[in-house]
C-alpha cells in the first residue's frame, strides 16, 4: 500500500513557478527485522541536481506513522519497530522551485531480532618476542559464522594484525596481547568477543651463541682475528671486547680494543689475550661469551733496514737509482717507493727512476720498504737530492741558412735534428741585432739588409729542459753600403763622440802608408789627418778644451816646416811603434826635441828585457829625469812614460840617450793641450812604402802599442801599395783581415772601423781597381762594425781633371786641397747630421 503525501500548492493569485517532480516513487530494499540495515532507492527525479532529504516513519497503519529520527538513506532497524511497518518520505527541493515530497510503499511487519551466541576467546602461544601467538575462538552459535580478527596491545588495536595469528616484536616488550573475534552471519547482527590479556610480552632468546676462538700469532705487532662462529637468529648484531692479564680471572678489558681485530704492542709482552664477544638483537637478551685464553704474547721480530741512497744527477732526462743498501734477516722483500718533495710519484716502484719535467724544482726521495711473513713492516726513506734542475738537451745542432741574397730573395732556415719533444723558435738578426716580428721559418731579403750580415737564431725549448740557442754562420748580403749599415757600424764611435765633454774621444788613423803621413803636403797642419783633427774638433768639442797636437811617430818628424818635433842623429828603427817608424837613442849626442803649446806629454817607447837601456828627458831646461828602458818583465812596445801638469803654454821637452851600449827606443810622443780627459784625439800609425803585408805577423810588433790608444775609431787608409805592387784583391784581403783581427785582439775597446780604399793608381800587375773596391765592400758587408769610406768619387779617375786638380805634381799624393777633401768629406760622413 502506497502512501502518497501532497505539496503545498501555491494561492491563484501568486505568480506561478517550476516545481519538483519525480517520475518514480521511492522504494525500500533490506530485511525488515530488528538489527538489520534497509537501504532506500530515491527514484527518478527532476530537476536531476534537485536536493534530495529523508525521514524514516514506523506505524501499523499509514495513519499511525511516527518518526523514527532516522534522516540518510539507510536506516538500522530498531528493536521498538517490531510489530510495525516502516515507511521513507523523500523531499526534492531545489530554489526557485516547489519542493515535492514522495513516500514509499509501507514494509512488511518488522519481526524481531536473531541473535549469535559468542564462544570463550584465549590465546595460545607464550608472550615472547619473536614467538607466535594463536587466537582460540571458542564454540559460537548458530553455525555458519564468519570470523574476523584484531589483535591488541595493551587494549590498543595493532594496525594490520587481523589474522588468525600474531607474533610480538621488539616494540611489544613489556606490554599485554589480546584478541577480538567478531562473528557474522547474514540476518544477524555482528557479535564480537575479546579474550584475556596475556601476561607481558618478554624478550625472545637468541638461539645459537657459539664461543668464539682467536686465530693469528699472539706476537706484538702480529695482527690477531676473533672468530666469532655463527649466532642466530638472522640480524645478531655482534660487538667486541679483547682482554689481557695472565689467568681468566684477572683478565680485563684492553682500553679501546673494540675491534674484531687487535694487534698487541710491547706492553702487552708476557700477558696472555682472549676476546669477548657480546650478541644482542633487539627484542632479545643480549649474550656474551668469552674465548680461551691464547699463549702469552711474545716480542715483536726485527726487520734490520738500510737507509737507502740515491745514484745520479739531479736534473731532467737522467736517471736516478736507489741503492737499497743491507736488510736482514734473510728473505725480506723490498719494495721501492719513489717521492717527489715528499709525495708518492705515481707508478714510480722501481730501483730506477726516469727524472721529468714534473720532476723539476722538486727534491727526490726514495722509500724502500721491507716486509716478512711473521715481522712487522719495516720503512726507511733516503735523503732527499737536491732540486731537480732543468735537462740538457743532446742534440743542439747549428743551423745553417739556405737562399740568395739579392733583394726579393727568401732565406730558409735549416734547424738541424733536435731531441725529441724539443719545440723550436726563429729569430733573424742582422749584424747580429734580431729582427723584430722576423720569427718564423724565412725571411724576404730587403734593402735594409744590403751590406750587412744576416744570421738566425734557433731556440729549442723542452718542458723542464733549459732552452738552448744556436746561431747560424753569417751571410753577407752584398750591395751598396747602406746609410743603415754605416749607423749600426759606427755606434761605437758616435756614442762616444756623444760623451766627449766627459771623458776623451780616441781616433787612430793607421795601419797605413804614406797617405797618413801626409806626404807632398806643405804644412804638417795640411795633413789630411790634421785637418780632420780639426774638423771633428770644430763639430763637437769640451768648451775651453782646445786640445793638443795629437800623435807623431819620430820618422815623421822633420818632414814639415812647421814640425814640432825635431831630432839629432837618431838611429831609425822597424819593428814596433804604431807606424812601423821609431828612434833609438844610443848617446847623448842623439836627441828628440818636442816644442809645441802643450799642457800634458806621453813619451811612448819600447821596452826590453835583460838590457840598460835608459834615456833622460827634461822640461823646458829643467833636471833630466831617467826612464829605464831596459830590465822589464816582457819585451814589448808601448811602454809610456807620462809628463803631466804643465802650465798652459809652449813648453819644450828634450829626451837624450844616455850610453851605455844599450839603446833606447823611443816610438813616437802624444801631445796634449787640456785634452788628456776629454776632447777629440787622433792617433796615426802609417809609414810611406808599406803595404798590408808588412803589418802582419811577424810584422805584427806595432799593435802592442796599440792597447795603449783604446780606440773609439779605426781609419784604415791601406791596400794602395798593395794594388800598385800587382798583388791580387783576395791575396790582400786576407792580409787586411788579419790585421783586423789583429786589431780587435789587442785593444780593450770594440772600436768601429772605417776601411779607407784610395783611388786607381798604376799597377805593375793584371788586376783591376774594381777588384779592389769590391774587395774593400765585400770585407765590410761580413762585418757590422766595418764601414767603407771610398776616396775614388772624390777624385776621379786616374788622369782624369777632376784628379789633377786635388793631386801634387807626382800625380801620386793629394795637394793640400785634396788633403782637405779628404779630411772633410770623411768628418761629415762620420758624424751623424744635425737630424740625426
């Protein structure tokens, strides 16, 4: 029977709105018997997201229906409701909308309840950690019940133990385990029955504990093992206590040794070990047991080292060997152990070790250490060598240059076979100045290397070697000489003429002929050599400084009107003195007389040994002062005697033999006028007649007195009697070469020199002046100090009008006006220019 229950309708004369519907009325599904659950089916209703509310009523008639206070779609049925009939009343509402309120059809009569009757619930099973415990349900009724299961702790449910069984862990200890059953059967309501408490859960007991045993040698520094067997159950967790004294009983524990591993020291000699071995678990009695007793400890044996030494240079690229010296007893092995400052070098373990760039700057040490069956280890480390320094590289060899010179032209550089790993560099110098940017492999010949001397430097470089650097042989780069070329030849003297107010600038015109001497010039003042004195003078010279005559050798002196030097009965000698041309004095009767304004004097005169020769001099008729020329430890020339502080002035000075069988040799004098510090000087050295082979050993004397000059200038005015007399151009530039050589070897400065060619003369050989002049440009280009300074296109050729006009009437000489060209065109080409 269905009871339906109408809405409230709104009044006509309200504004009309939707309302609530439902196309199916609800229904109940479930038993209807006390203690069981029915469940409502609202039905189908619209709007469908209308809100849906519910209220259970019970009656024996739909008239008599109360409410049960039930409001959700379930509903457990109450004992009160037996006898009577349930009804659901459903309320859809939504706003804006008239609820409607359905019912359901009335239930069958609510019959009473069944009941299930529970069993005695008990544990079986010891409260012990690790063991099982078994839930007893006991006898239940009616048959046919379903079982669950909860365990319980201390009255507390132990999430997920809902099986049949439990088993307590390590967490339960000390607490009491319980089981709830709960019974089902359909139609009847669940019954659930808990057994007693257990007593406390107590902790499990492990189930092997085995006594452990020490193996090794009970030595001091022999390692012993405990041995600790095989505890269970699985998850023993084991720690460990050694023990020394001599019985068990006054045993005690070794302080720290908590190791399963203990190694005795010395102060465990005599005392006998034993280890303790605790097992514990959690959840369990922990248990420990002891082993016995090992023999009573016994000294360490004695490995005996050396200390090993080290073999070898120290440097990259050699090989050190260690030396390990004697280690005993018999039967120790050795192994090696290389250190760089002190820290293992990586696979260095071997008697040799290979030293490398890594290795520099570094000191090497070796470590040997020895080892035995049954004996401690053993180290002993060398003294370390001293730092490693950078290698020597083997193969160096000298580069060579391969190519042509003309401009245009490229230079190849040919390193030669270096070492392996050697890198090298380049780097091109010309007269023996590099290049800069010229660094790589070639190098473009250019003007600017015309009349120089080109090289090239090659630098091999290795990581921990020191680099090392060879040069090429020079090759000329022939040509014009350029205005280059005679800068970088004259540095020496410009750079001194620069610093002629502080200290003296030295000229010496010499080895030569004739044309130093000024031959068919009327006035010793009309020398070329004179006049460029003054020339120099006049472009730079010390304010208030006006300088002396200069150098004279004594077979020069008479020669001119205006000489100042004269001489009476000197005996001529050839062998040394700057030009070949000295005086011996023998007797008073010979004489050398100097008048001239002079403020200082250098009397220069040869010296010998195992003589008595002396000579005297006086100033100005004051007392003669004796100068022995004999008795000197070598017999050489250039021995000087200096007369010093004279009043500015013209002062005369009078040198005289003195007797005796032994001559004195006099080889010229230095004039000097406020000029002996500073201020321009010039020196000559030449003789008429002589040719380039007459200064070359043995005629080699005059250069001894050279050394006494220290030349900041060479003019070298030689070659034209060698032309005259028909010798060859390379004949002669072998011998000026060598007096070149000659040159250098005895001064202590780097003079720079200008080779002085003349001009073509008659010859009584086949040979052309251009051979010469070549010979002169060839000498030059292979020498950056060397510059030439060519007399020929001043004068012209030979007979030429340009020639008569600066010649004396031998055709031979220069007049005093080709003197004077000379003279001045030369200081002008010395000097730098004004822009310069």
């Amino acid at each position: 029977m269905a009871v339906v229950l109408a809405g409230t309708v709104a009044p006509s004369s309200a504004r009309p709105v939707a309302a609530v519907s439902s196309s199916t009325p609800p229904s109940i599904t479930g038993t209807p018997q006390a203690g069981l659950t029915l469940t409502v089916r609202p039905g189908v209703w619209s709007p469908t997201d209308a809100t849906l509310t519910y209220r259970w009523l019970s009656g024996t008639t739909s008239k008599s229906l109360v409410a049960t206070g039930g409001t959700t779609t379930t509903y457990v049925v109450r004992a009160a409701d037996v006898g009577k009939r349930l009804v659901v009343e459903v309320t859809g509402s939504k706003s804006g909308y008239t609820s409607l309120v359905r019912s359901s059809s009335m239930t069958a009569t609510v019959v009473a309840a069944a009941t299930i009757t529970p069993g005695q619930v008990s544990i079986e099973g010891s409260p012990v950690v690790d063991s099982t415990l078994t839930a007893a349900s006991g006898t239940w009724a009616p048959a046919g019940l379903t079982f669950g299961y909860q365990w319980l702790t201390d009255s507390v449910a132990v999430s997920g133990a809902t099986a049949t069984t439990y088993t307590p862990g390590a967490g339960d200890l000390g607490k009491r385990v319980s089981v709830r059953v709960t019974g089902s059967k359909t139609g009847y309501p669940s019954v659930s029955a808990t057994s007693a408490p257990s007593a406390v859960v107590v902790p499990g007991t492990l189930t092997a504990t085995p006594t452990p045993s020490v193996s090794g040698t009970p030595q001091v520094d022999a390692t012993l093992t405990a041995e600790p067997g095989t505890w269970a159950p699985a998850g023993v967790q084991l720690s460990y206590q050694w023990l020394a004294g001599t019985t068990a009983q006054d045993s005690v524990a070794v302080s720290g040794a908590t190791s399963s591993t203990y190694t005795p020291g010395t102060d465990d000699t005599g005392r006998r070990l034993s280890v303790q071995v605790m097992g514990s678990k959690p959840g369990y009695a922990s248990v420990t047991t002891t082993s016995a007793l090992s023999e009573a400890v016994t000294p360490a044996p004695i490995i005996t080292p050396a200390t090993p030494t080290i073999t070898g240079t120290a440097e990259v690229g050699r090989t050190l060997t260690a030396d390990s010296g004697t280690w005993s007893p018999d039967g120790v092995q050795l192994a090696f152990q290389w250190l760089r400052d002190g820290v293992a070098a990586q696979d260095a373990t071997g008697t040799a070790y290979d030293l490398t760039a890594a290795d520099r700057g570094s000191a090497i040490s070796v470590r040997v250490t020895g080892t035995k069956a049954g004996f401690p280890t053993t180290a002993r480390t060398s003294t370390e060598t001293q730092a490693v320094a950078e290698g020597t590289q083997v193969s160096t060899p000298t580069p060579t240059v391969t190519g042509t010179t003309a401009i245009g032209d490229v230079l190849t550089a040919v390193p030669g076979d270096w070492d392996n790993g050697v890198t090298v560099a380049y780097q091109w110098l010309r007269d023996g100045t590099a290049l800069t940017g010229e660094t790589s492999v070639q190098h473009t010949v250019v003007a600017a290397d015309v009349g120089s001397l080109m090289c090239l430097t090659v630098t091999g470089a290795r990581a921990g070697y020191a680099s090392q650097s060879r040069t090429s042989a020079q090759l000329a780069v022939t040509g014009a000489q350029s205005a280059s070329k005679v800068t970088r030849a004259l540095e020496t003297f410009r750079a001194a003429f620069a610093d002629v107010d502080r200290q003296p600038v030295d000229v010496f015109v010499g080895p030569s002929d004739s044309l130093a001497d000024g031959a068919r010039a009327t006035s010793i003042q009309k020398r070329w050599i004179s006049v460029l004195r003054d020339d120099l003078r006049g472009v730079h010279q010390p304010v208030g400084v006006k300088g002396g005559f200069g150098y004279l050798d004594p077979l020069n002196w008479g020669k001119f009107p205006d000489n100042p030097i004269s001489y009476v009965s000197g005996v001529g000698a050839f062998e040394q003195g700057l030009g070949r041309q000295t005086l011996a004095l023998f007797n008073s009767t010979q004489t050398i007389t100097v008048k001239a304004e002079l403020t200082d004097l250098d009397i220069v005169y040869a010296g010998l040994t195992g003589t008595a020769g002396t000579f005297t001099y006086s100033v100005d008729g004051g007392p003669e002062v004796r100068v022995y020329t004999g008795a000197k430890p070598t017999s050489r020339g250039g021995y000087v005697e200096k007369v010093s502080g004279l009043a500015p002035g013209v002062h005369q000075v009078v040198m005289r033999g003195t007797g005796g069988g032994s001559p004195a040799i006099v080889e010229g004098v230095m004039l000097y006028n406020g000029d002996r510090s500073s201020g321009v000087r010039v020196w000559e050295g030449g003789a008429s007649g002589l040719a380039a082979a007459n200064y070359v050993a043995p005629g080699d004397r005059w250069a001894e007195s050279l050394k006494e000059v220290h030349p900041d200038l060479v003019v070298l005015p030689i070659g034209s009697n060698d032309f005259a007399l028909g010798t060859p151009a390379k004949d002669t530039e072998v011998k000026i070469r060598e007096i070149i050589a000659t040159i250098r070897a005895r001064v202590d400065t780097d003079p720079s020199i200008v080779l002085m060619p003349y001009y073509e003369r008659p010859t009584s050989g086949t040979g052309t002046w251009a051979a010469y002049e070549e010979m002169y440009a060839r000498i030059a280009s292979t020498d950056p100090k060397i510059a030439v300074f060519d007399l020929a296109p001043l004068f012209g050729a030979y007979g030429s009008a340009q020639r008569a006009g600066l010649m004396s009437s031998d055709m031979l000489h220069p007049s005093d006006t080709g003197y004077a060209l000379i003279a001045d065109r030369l200081a002008a080409f010395l000097t730098p220019s004004p822009q310069g």
